[in-house]
C-alpha cells in the first residue's frame, strides 16, 4: 500500500522515527501548527515550516541558533541527543521580545538505525510572560515612587501626554488632571517662579537642549514644595524630536537642609570674625603684661638691690659696734631680699609658661640628662644612673629640659643627706613615653602629694630651705600643656620617685612655650 506525503512515517519496533531527511515533503511541515524545523546530525538547520516565518518574521533560510536567547542557546543545542528531550526555551518574535517557547525534539533515524537528524516542534509555554510581567513591575515602580513624578509631554505643546500617579501623592492633584488641561502644570508653579520657569524651557527645548532647574510649586493642600526637575528630548532615528520626557524630584528637605547649612555657616563666620578679633585682643593684652612684667620685675627688683646692698654696707661700715645678734638680723633681711627677688622671678616665669613657640628637633634624652647634670654640678657624693635604653625623639627641647632640670635639682635639694643616689629612666607607652626620676632621700608624706605641685607651697619652713613653692608648680603647668600627666610615690624616709608622661609626636601648636628666664644656674626653688 502507498502512502500519502502526509501520512504517518513508520516507527522501528523499538519505537524511534525512521525518516530519509531529502524525501520529507515540505507541505507536511507547513501543515503543522507549531514552529517546526528539521536540523542534521550536525546540528544545521536544513528546513522549518510557515509557521517559523510566521512567528519570528524571519525567512526560512536564516541563522537558527541566532534567535535563541544567548543565555539558552547551549541548553537547547545539548538537547539535541539520541533520544526524545522536551525543553524550554526563549525564541525572539517578530517584536523582538523573547518569548518562553517549549520544544519537543524527536531524533530521526535511517532504516539502517544511523542518526539522520532531529525534529523540532516548538509551541509557546505554559511559563508566565515575563516580558509583561517586568512591565507591570515596572509601572508599579514608577507610579509607587513618593518624591518623584515621571512624565512625558509634547514638544510643540509642551502638554502632558503622561504623568505617574505619584503625581496625586506629591501635589495631590490625579494625574488625569494634568492631561486635561494643557496649562495646568504650570498653575501649580510658584508665582514668583513661573514666568522665568516657562520661559527657560521654551528657550532650552527650541534650542534642542535638554534642561534642568529647580523651582517651587504649591500642591493641593497649600504646602509649598521644591522640585528639581530633569528634561530629555527624546529623538527619532533622523533627530527630530518625538517627545519630552523628564522627572520632577522633591528637594524640599534638601533645600531646607541647605537653608539650614547657610545659616549655620553664617553664623560660623560670625562666630571665626569675632574669635579673630578676640584673638587679637588677646595678644595685645598678653604684649601689654609682658610689659608690664618685665617692668614691674625690674621696678620690684631695683630697689630690693638697693636694700641688700644698703644693709651690707651698713654692716661694713659699724663693723665695730654691731652686736652678733645685730649682725644675725641683718644677714637675715639679706636672706629675705633673696627671697623675694627668687618669688619674683619664679611668677614671671609660671606666668610665661605655654606662652612662646618652641622648635621641634631630635632630643637624645641621654644627653640631655648630661647636660643638665653639666649645669647643676651635683656634689660628688652623689650618683645620677641612667637606665638605658633613654629614647631620642623628635620634640620641644626646650620645655622637657625645663621639666627635668627641675625634677633633678629637686632630688638633690631636698635629698636630705650628704650623699644619694638618683635613678632616671624611661618607658615606651605607645604614644607617649613615660619618665621617671626617683631618690633615696628624706621622702615626701602622701597626704603632701597634691599639695606640692600648687603654687607657692612648700614643706619645709621658708628659713630653713631657701624655696618659694613655685619649681613643681612649674613642672605641672608645662606637662598639662602638652597633655601628658606627672605623679609622686613616696612616704617619709622611702625616697620619691616623680613620673611625667611625654608625647611622642608633637604638633607645631602643641610646642607653644617661652623659655624661663634662669635664676643663676642654680637648684629648683621646690
């Protein structure tokens, strides 16, 4: 029995599709209702159906593999295997929009059981839209944001072709209300800002510029809002303009930020004017005591010489007839002029303190400390042991050498005994460096611990030492000034030990400092 171009191919027993590619007739394809194509062992397309051209909009003779999504197209060419696979996929319609399709792929075989070819009939999928799917969530976006109004207008009219529906969230009038009337947007500008607003667009879309500008508009409510709004000029393929399309943002809490950073900035230009002249005041009137110091130093200190030296010649000259009692006393006002030149001296130094730049430059600790041992010249029975290692560092010389020039003389002064023993040495904190200087001597009592670094404080009585209370007083304004911090331990008879914490790194306003004027060469008053 014949059989018809179009009637059934028979199976194998087993059940594959036994087919000689070159004698299956076309009409049979075109016949079917889904894309059908027919392709080689190797994979070449060799012929598809109407419906092909139908759904693509391509001829039958192109590139298939070329409107199979990239991301799909070596899935569905593995697919193509010696046994029946079902597949989807996405082919690009006549649109140009992929689409889900679902392929079932038939291998076919020649009556010798050799690989001819395969059969592909694909029909669209089951699977959701995609493409409508992402325009549905795209238009849930642009109509659900809050600060924000995208539209689209006419280039010749300028009027509102489109508006999102954030428009009635924003200015609280629906968006069919700015479609209807070709000049209601403009309604809703700011008097004083509508006359140049429609001026500058008209101007910028005539001259085929896109724009940008900020003005305010009043919403339903009376609420005055700031927008920004941004204009493109969508074009054809031959540049003329098709459409404007633009968004207008919310920028009123930027813009009362803004107000708000105006005013502040303002105010701290009002704030840095009157710091400046406050400033200046300031060093005027630190020049001014200098001055005065320096004159009252001199003022103060003339005629205390005049008493000393009134009183010495007055005992050189009644050698004879002053009494040793007579004598006593007036080597005690002697004592007393000293005293109060050294208080004199010691204020004008407490109060420079802080006051004067001092150069950074490398300091080796080590020689420092030789140095200021150099300018005491403790007694020999004394011994000064430096625990290296000591560090070198960059920093104000001056002002460090001031602190342990003090702090050494002191543990010689107020040793207690004819000879001693006094230990420095230093230890790495990080960012600081800790030094000490301790003694074997008489030691200070702890409840004397704060009170020795306040000014004009002594411990023992001012006959008996010759001390004006201002050395360590010294010491701790220059160590506060820096930031670092300075202790005592010690108890009666238990040596002292004095700990000051130095930076490492100092700043150039870190080193304001003036050098002290020196009272000879001579220990600390503490």
């Amino acid at each position: 029995m014949s059989q018809s171009p179009c009637s059934p191919v028979p199976s194998s027993p087993s059940g594959p599709l036994l087919l000689r590619l070159p004698t299956l007739p076309q009409q049979c394809l075109d016949a079917l209702p889904q894309v059908a194509w027919i392709t080689d062992a190797e994979g070449h397309l060799l012929t598809c159906n109407r419906q092909w051209h139908c759904v693509t909009g391509q001829p039958r003779e192109i590139e298939l593999w070329a409107w199979v999504h990239a991301e799909d197209r070596d899935r569905l060419q593995h697919a193509y295997s010696a046994q029946p696979q079902t597949i989807e996929y996405r082919l690009a319609h006549r649109d140009g929009a992929f689409r889900w399709m679902q392929a079932q792929i038939t291998p076919l075989w020649d009556t010798e059981g050799q690989l001819q070819g395969h059969l592909t009939l694909s029909s669209r999928s089951d699977r959701p839209d995609r493409s409508a799917a992402l325009q549905t969530d795209f238009c849930s976006l642009v109509n659900g944001l809050p600060d924000a109004i995208l539209w689209e207008a006419d280039p010749q009219t300028l009027a509102f072709t489109f508006v999102s529906d954030s428009a009635t969230t924003l200015l609280g009038y629906p968006a069919h209300q700015w479609l209807r009337d070709d000049c209601f947007w403009l309604t809703l500008v700011h008097s004083e800002d509508r006359g140049w607003v429609k001026h500058f667009r008209q101007e910028e879309i005539a001259q085929g510029k896109d724009f940008r500008c900020e003005y305010r508009c009043v919403s339903a409510s009376g609420q005055t809002l700031w927008l920004r709004e941004q204009g493109y000029l969508v074009r054809a393929e031959d540049g003329t303009v098709q459409k404007l399309r633009g968004i207008l943002i919310n920028v009123t809490r930027t813009k009362h930020a803004e107000d708000a950073l105006r005013s502040h900035a303002n105010e701290l230009a009002r704030t840095t004017r009157a710091l400046a002249q406050t400033s200046i005041s300031l060093e005027q009137r630190n020049r001014d005591l200098d001055q005065f110091a320096y004159i009252a130093s001199h003022d103060l200190k003339a005629p205390l010489r005049a008493i000393a030296n009134l009183s010495q010649w007055l005992e050189e000259d009644l050698d004879g007839v002053l009494t040793p009692d007579t004598r006593h006393q007036m080597t005690l006002m002697r004592s007393r002029v000293r005293r109060l030149e050294g208080l004199i001296d010691g204020l004008l130094q407490y109060s420079r303190v802080g006051r004067l730049p001092s150069d950074l430059e490398p300091v080796s600790v080590a020689e420092l400390v030789h140095e200021i041992l150099d300018s005491l010249v403790p007694p020999p029975e004394f011994q000064v042991r430096l625990h290296e290692p000591l560090p070198t560092f960059w920093t104000a010389r001056l002002p460090l050498a001031q602190v342990l020039t003090n702090l050494i003389s002191n543990a010689i002064k107020h040793h207690g005994g004819d000879r001693g023993t006094i230990a420095i040495s230093a230890q790495d904190l990080g960012t600081y460096y800790e030094f000490s200087v301790a003694d074997d001597g008489a030691g200070i009592a702890p409840r004397y611990h704060e009170k020795i670094f306040m000014i004009f404080q002594t411990l023992a009585a001012r006959d008996r030492v010759d001390n004006t209370g201002i050395g360590l007083a010294i010491v701790k304004k220059i160590i506060d000034g820096y930031g670092g911090h300075i202790t005592v331990e010690s108890d009666l008879n238990q040596g002292a030990i004095f700990r000051f914490s130095w930076p490492k790194s100092l700043s150039r306003q870190d080193t304001t400092h003036e050098e002290l004027p020196k009272i000879g060469i001579t220990p600390s008053d503490e």
